[in-house]
C-alpha cells in the first residue's frame, strides 16, 4: 500500500501572519534565493493558493534581495570639446 505524501499537507490562509512570517524564516533559512527555490522547501509541508505572490512580495520587501537583483548603474560620458 502507498502513502500519498501530497494529501498530507498543510494548507495556510493567503493573508495569515503565521504564512508571512513562515515565509520569511524560510528566506532567511535558506540565505536569500530565489523565489522558485523556496516555493519547492515550502511546498514540501505546506500548500497555499497564492504562494507565489507571497514569495515575490517577500523578496521585495528584502533590502538584500534588492541589491542582489538591481540593475548597474551605466553612466553616459559627457561629449569631449573639440
């Protein structure tokens, strides 16, 4: 007899604090990656409808997540006289 892993999970409320804040444990556990590396920890465990757009959100809101995706800076020079 098999053992269905899947009906096992836990489903969390969208807008929950317990979610938001298991969300950012596990940014934080898994030292900032990205939003497709903790959705497969997570859903692991738990199940939430809308867990995409908590991670992306969570990343966001990160100051460190920031720098690491932000675009370089690329300065136009000032034409030289002639």
């Amino acid at each position: 007899m098999e053992c269905n892993t899947s009906a096992a999970l836990i489903l969390l409320p969208a807008e929950h604090f317990i979610t938001k804040r298991l969300i950012h444990q596990t940014h934080l556990r898994l030292k900032h990656t990205g939003v497709k590396t903790m959705m497969g920890a997570l859903r692991t465990e738990f199940w939430n409808r809308k867990m995409r757009q908590a991670l992306k959100r969570e990343t966001s809101k990160c100051t460190r997540c920031q720098r690491l995706d932000s675009r370089h800076f690329d300065e136009i020079p000032a034409p030289l006289p002639m």
